[in-house]
C-alpha cells in the first residue's frame, strides 16, 4: 500500500523530492528508528519546553537513566538515576547548552537505527521498551547527553571530545 501511496505522489506530483518518496515507503522520517514522526515532534517540544522553563524534574522524567552525559567542563559522568541528575543539571544544562536545544527545530532532528539525534548529536533518543513481551509499547526516553560541541580548555588547544 505504501508503495501505491508514493507511486501515486510521484504521477501526480512529479516534484516530490527522492527523500519525501523515502519518508512515505519507510514510514517516516524516523522509522528507521523504530519511533513514529508524530511521537518524536510532541517528544522533542515536551523536552524543549521543560529546557526553556528550567523544569529540571520534567527533564528527568524524559531521562533512561543510568546514562551518559558530558558536562559543560567537557568532563564525562554517568548519571545513574533521577537524583544524580537533579544534583548534576546545571553543569548540564548551561546557558550556551540550552541556546543549542532551543533553537533545535522537530524538522533538525535525524535517526539511525540507534534512535533519534539533535543535529550534532548533542542528545539522543530512543523508544525503550519496558515489557519485552509487548514490544510495541515503548516510551520515549534520552538515552545519551553530549552536550554542545565545545572548544578544549587544555594549552593545546584541541576540540573536546564528544
């Protein structure tokens, strides 16, 4: 059927470009991670509007913990639970951090099969299945936080890891 919907679109609209055409035989944008478009646009405005209004327990909430995270001082932690990340949140989410992610539009983001990314990876997430049984129940979690590209603090001068 969706082979029929694209060849359709491809008559009647000649125009459609090659990625629309994959969009609609895959099942979206984001199917090649296993997560409906629509559920990763209400996902990702949920995030950003908990970001922008410093809701650090909203945030948590959308956390798979234990994760990993680097902090602005580019140093690298495993946060292992929603306390740790609440203690750890404003090294986090600095100012230049929550610039990057506000200003992130749902169309910015991209998938693989390892789950959905901001442009340059600085977060990335993912359906989590709870129930092995039922996999096609899942929630939406952050699985990774990498925080803004930032330069090196060393003397050499180098990129900070990511």
């Amino acid at each position: 059927m969706k082979t029929l919907v694209a060849i359709a679109l491809l008559v009647l609209f000649p125009g459609v470009s090659a990625l629309s055409q994959v969009d609609a035989q895959s099942g979206g944008k984001f199917s090649v991670a296993g997560i409906d478009d629509r559920e990763v646009e209400q996902f990702f405005i949920s995030f950003k509007g908990a970001v922008a209004k410093n809701d650090k327990k909203k945030v948590a909430s959308l956390i798979a913990f234990p994760t990993e995270v680097y902090l602005a001082s580019s140093r690298r932690a495993i946060i292992k639970n929603e306390a740790d990340f609440l203690s750890k949140y404003d090294q986090i989410f600095d100012g230049t951090f929550k610039q990057v992610i506000l200003r992130t539009e749902a169309r910015d983001l991209w998938a693989n099969w390892s789950g959905v990314a901001m442009p340059r990876g600085e977060i990335w997430f993912s359906g989590i299945i709870e129930d092995v049984r039922r996999p096609e129940k899942y929630k939406i979690k952050i699985t990774r936080i990498n925080g803004p590209i930032r330069p090196d603090k060393s003397p050499k001068g180098k990129q900070g890891k990511i």
